[in-house]
C-alpha cells in the first residue's frame, strides 16, 4: 500500500441553511455524516497499511473486510461532495449546456425530471443523472448504496441523496416531498460549471 495520506471534509456552504424545503437541522445532520464518511476514510486507509496481505481471501479476510468498507467510505464522500456542491440555487428549469444535453437526450425537461424523479423514488439510497462518455448522452441511474451500481465512464452531473438521513427530520417517510425540494435548491451554475471543465459536448 503507498503510504496514507489523510483528508479533509469540506465545510458547509453557508447558503445551505437557508434551503427552500430542506432544515437548517437536516442540512447540519447530513454534514455530519458526510465528516464520518471522511473520517472513516482515512481510518480505513491507515488500518491497510498494517493489513497481512497473504491472508487475503474472497470469504472472509481482514483484506476483503477493509476493501470493501473502503469503497463504502470513498463512495459516500464522493456522493456528498456532488450533492452539497449543488445545492443552494434557485432550482426551477435547467439552463445553459445542462438544458441542452436534457433536450437532446431525454426530449423535454419534463421528461427528465419526471423520470428521475421516478429514479429516485425507485431507489434505496442515490438517483443519478450522469453523462455516459461511451453512448455520448445522459442517463438517470440508480444506487441502492453508497458502493452500489456504480457505472464506469460515466460522469455525474446531478446527486440525488434519497436515503433516509436526507429528508427524515423535514418530511418523515414523505420522500416525495422532500424529492421535490432537491429539485427546487439546485444550482444550474455549478452544473454547467462541471459541464464546462470536463468538456462535455452538448
């Protein structure tokens, strides 16, 4: 293993606390538990430098245990770091080259959201929009975990936290609900901004 080298969780945006829809409370909750995701990280990594690799085994083994809690770990970093970055906007319809990948790739903003909306009320944990760089078009993608269904080459531009912790505190069970706030705090110039620096043709 090279050697650890630990980071660090970002800090909350300021304008996250006063979302439309979504708590001051969830919005602090959730960070926090995005802080343990960070934590976990670099606990993780630090137990793998001492792990016995000759152990390794796909039943069990310390290895197999640490790798796969790792991916969990990473996962949910990564996850956070896209749904916080875009959160604080003014929602309503997308603009700009996020717009015009939609229309192009799903027929009408209508049928993006509603289909991710669907997406995310189908899933257990993540519903995604991200552009697949072998098709060349968006896709709506589902996870049930932080480590689950990940697709390769794909590039998420949109990060729909529906596990439980997001909405529980503001809407208990009502996921819908809270689905439609998300929609409603988005920040179009942060995706398009993502747009732009990973050259995404449009």
């Amino acid at each position: 293993m090279p050697p650890t080298q630990e980071i660090s969780a970002r800090p909350l945006d300021p304008r996250l606390l006063q979302l439309s829809g979504i708590s001051r409370a969830s919005v602090e909750a959730h960070h926090r538990l995005y802080q343990g995701y960070v934590a976990k990280r670099n606990e993780i990594l630090g137990a793998l430098e001492g792990v016995d690799l000759g152990s390794a085994n796909q039943v069990y083994s310390e290895l197999r245990a640490l790798k796969v809690d790792l991916t969990f770990a990473i996962g949910g970093i990564k996850n956070h770091e896209l749904y916080f970055a875009h959160l604080g906007g003014e929602g309503a319809d997308p603009d700009g080259a996020f717009r015009a990948l939609v229309e192009r790739d799903f027929g009408s903003l209508e049928a993006w959201r509603s289909d991710l909306r669907a997406t995310a009320l189908a899933a257990r944990g993540w519903a995604w929009t991200a552009y697949d760089w072998d098709e060349r078009r968006l896709f709506n993608y589902l996870g049930d975990a932080q480590n689950t269904f990940p697709v390769w080459n794909a590039t998420p531009l949109v990060a729909l936290d529906v596990y439980e912790h997001a909405y529980f505190l503001d809407y208990q069970t009502d996921r819908a609900s809270y689905v439609d706030a998300f929609f409603e705090n988005l920040d179009w110039q942060v995706v398009n901004g993502w747009i732009a620096s990973y050259s995404i043709p449009f």
